[in-house]
C-alpha cells in the first residue's frame, strides 16, 4: 500500500499517543486503561481491546514522568518486551521495576538530549518541576510538534521554544485542574472558569498552526462531585479563548482513537487506532460549578464497598500505630504545626459511620489522646476504603476524597490556619510525604504474582 507523507497523529487517552512516520511508531505516555489511576474514568467514553494491542509494535514509548496517569505498568504490561522504553524519572527505582516486569531496553531521558528512532527525533524539554516533569518536542517529516503534556513552561524554557519556531502543532494542556482546593472546599472560592493569561501569552508566543488540547480526558465516577468542581475549563471554553488570542491557528480537538495526518499542505483525516473503541456519545464536554455543593464524607463513603476483615484491621492498625510512628518522618511546608496541636481524624466505613482518633502533635511526636483533650487545631475526614486503598494498592491524593479542616475552629486557630498550607496535613505527609511509586510497587507485585 502506498504510504502517506506527512506525520499521523493518534490519540489514546489523556497524554497518550501515538505518532507514525514511514512506517515507523511512537507512543508517548501510553494508557491502555479505562478506569486508569484507579478511578480517572474516560472521558469521552473508550474501551480497549487488549488482545489487539498485545499485537501492536511500537518501535519506542516515551514516558513522561513518573505520575500513574502516565506510567502504568498494567498497560506496560500489554507490550512487547523488547520494546524500548525511554523515561523522563530522578528516581532509578521505576527504571527498575520497569526491567522487573521483563523490559530489556529500558533508558533514561536527559534534557534537551534528542534521541533518534527511525525519522523521528525526540527531544525532552525542561518543565517548571524539573524533578519530575518533562515536555516533548518531536520532529519528523519536516513536522515539528511540541507536546506540552502536564507541563507548566517557565519563561527560561519558552525561550528555549520560540527558538525552536515554527511550531506545526502543540499539544496544550487545557485543564488547571483543583487537587488542593478540593479537600478543603469550605476554604476555597470558586476558581474562575477561563485560561490563565499566561498561557495565552505562552501559546502566542509559540504561534503554532494548529493547538489540541490535550492531557485530562477523564472524570471521576458517576456520582462524584469532583465531576462539577475538579475541571473549570471546558473544551468550548478553551477553543474559544484560544481562537481568539491566536487567530492564525486551528484548534483541533483529538478524542480518544481519532487519528490527523499533519503536514507542511494541513491536517487530514486518518484511520483511528482500531483497538481504541469509542463508547457512547463523544462531543461531550466539562461543566464547572464551582465547590459544587460537595457531599459530606459519610455520604461519600457510603459508595464504596465494606472492607474485609483483614482490609479493617490494617486500616485500623495504621490509625493506633503506624500513622504515629511514621509522623516523626514527616515535615511541614509552613510553621503552623511547629506549636502543639490537636488533630482529630475521622475515618468513615461503607455505612457512613465514622471512627475518630485524637492526636496530640508536638513536634516530632504523634500521641494518641482522649477526645476533648485541648481544643482542636486540625481536622481530616477520609473513607476507610480510601484510606485502605492508598496503604495497599498506590492510591494517589487525588482520588482518595480527603476532607481537611471541614469545621469552623476558635478564632485564634482560625487566625493561624490563613498561613497554613494544605499538604500540612498530618495524613497526607504520613502517607505521601516520601513515598514513590507506591502505585507502580503495587502493579508489579501483583504482575509478578501471576507466575
């Protein structure tokens, strides 16, 4: 058959992609998973077909950076094992659960270092969190596409860019998406629904013809008020702020399977990824309602199954023992536990009944207490089944419905509480605070288990 010139652009899901040139495949941030990240659910609504992606060959995949929604070892699984595998990570203990799970050419990215594979040249770029985000400028039949991924740009490094012009295509992420407002929306107000202007002026900047927005694609589950509240940007809202601060340019929204063949004449219609099975209606888009009326935690928790009886007694096991003795590890960003405080979490079974523990917090030190034992100065509120899942199974911040500081304190406590920050709280730093790839951890013992 005879092959096109140009460069054809596939869709996954989220960040994931898949460029073809010549013959040749890439892949970029590949998620072959609906619910991936526990429970991201697609968005449009996409099914796989495994079977067909087992027989996929790709001739690199290029991991952006460490997070699960980019660099899960179930869809890693799927592939071939001497596909190479070029990740963007400072930690080696991902390099090495990568050559676990079988993968024979396994490489390290380093920044602005091209890495050539067929006519492709990919050369990772330096995002605002250096530690742990990289961004992608991939050129190819004369094409030159910068995927932008989860990346904030700082100005050194669209300096960097702008001289890499003219830009064909970028990948932009559309979403400023509200992890930290929320766990405490009593505490935050409603984030306005449009693009920060700093990246209007980025996207000016870099001029390209056509910009996609990229990265998100997913919801929480059906009853989730994160649905109303996570995302503030829709895909009309996008296209339309960006039509009008570059109207020279195309914005071009690629859905989960559909496939475009970029080149120097335009962008053209191409045969979608046939093992990405569309589901449902597709021209769906984000509605944003600000805090969103959110539920109480009982009534979240309510959703989730009951744990069994050994999934209980780790959990509880956790809140009498092991959260105290891992708070010592722990440092705050801000100076508000540096006086003692009294913390209360709240831990709610599948019923919505919750059980309390108290804790005095003196520095270093985490002891339980008798609840009225000092005047509360911190509270967190999580469903047990969350709590189990992020002790177990890798669960991220994200998905794990935390509540902080639900409660109206006295008014000194809420005084000190404005210089608070959020990722203070206690759980958070006991669980995340320096933890890596527990989720990955997890994947791979249950992959290895298998044989």
């Amino acid at each position: 058959m005879e092959k096109r010139a140009g460069l054809t652009i596939s869709r996954i899901l989220h960040a994931g992609y898949v460029f073809e040139c010549e013959g040749s495949r890439i892949a970029f941030d590949s998620i072959f998973e609906n619910p991936f990240s526990r429970n991201c659910h697609a968005f449009p609504d996409v099914r796989f077909d495994l079977e067909a992606i087992r027989s996929q060959r790709f001739d690199a995949v290029f991991i952006s950076h460490f997070h699960d929604d980019h660099c899960s070892l179930d869809s890693l699984d799927l592939l071939e094992r001497a596909t190479p595998i070029y990740l963007y990570c400072q930690f080696e203990a991902l390099f090495d659960m990568l050559r676990q799970l079988g993968f024979t050419h396994v490489h390290a990215l380093a920044l602005d270092r091209a890495v050539e594979v067929g006519p492709f040249t990919v050369t990772p770029r330096e995002a605002m969190d250096v530690d742990v985000d990289s961004m992608f400028q991939v050129r190819a039949a004369g094409m030159n596409v910068l995927n932008v991924v989860d990346s904030w740009i700082d100005e050194h490094t669209l300096g960097t860019l702008v001289a890499q012009a003219p830009w064909d295509m970028v990948l932009w992420p559309f979403q400023t998406m509200r992890e930290l407002e929320v766990l405490a929306p009593s505490r935050h107000a409603a984030a306005p629904p449009g693009l920060p202007q700093e990246w209007l002026d980025q996207l000016r900047a870099l001029a390209p013809r056509y910009v996609v927005p990229s990265s998100c694609q997913f919801v929480q589950e059906p009853w989730s008020w994160y649905n109303r509240a996570f995302f503030p940007i829709s895909y009309a809202r996008f296209a339309q702020e960006v039509g009008a601060a570059l109207p020279a340019a195309q914005v071009v929204r690629l859905d989960p399977s559909v496939s475009r063949r970029l080149d120097a004449a335009g962008l053209h219609p191409a045969p979608p990824l046939p093992w990405v099975i569309p589901v449902g209606d597709q021209d769906v888009d984000y509605a944003y309602e600000g805090n969103a009326a959110p539920p109480s935690t009982a009534e979240i928790a309510r959703h989730f199954a009951p744990l069994t009886q050994e999934e209980q007694a780790r959990v509880t096991d956790y809140c009498l023992h092991g959260l105290a003795a891992k708070y010592g590890d722990t440092e705050a960003d801000s100076d508000y536990f540096d006086r003692p405080r009294t913390w209360r979490l709240s831990v709610f079974d599948h019923a919505g009944q919750a059980r309390d523990y108290h804790y005095r917090l003196d520095g270093e030190r985490a002891t339980l207490v008798a609840a009225g034992e000092g005047p509360l100065g911190w509270t967190t509120e999580v469903p047990a089944a969350k709590l189990y899942a992020a002790l177990a199974l890798g669960e991220s911040l994200t998905s794990m419905y935390v509540r902080i500081n639900g409660t109206v304190f006295d008014a000194v406590t809420e005084r000190a509480l404005l210089d608070a920050e959020l990722v203070d709280d206690p759980l958070v730093r006991c669980l995340f605070g320096d933890t890596f790839g527990a989720y990955q951890a997890a994947q791979l013992r249950r992959l290895l288990a298998r044989s």
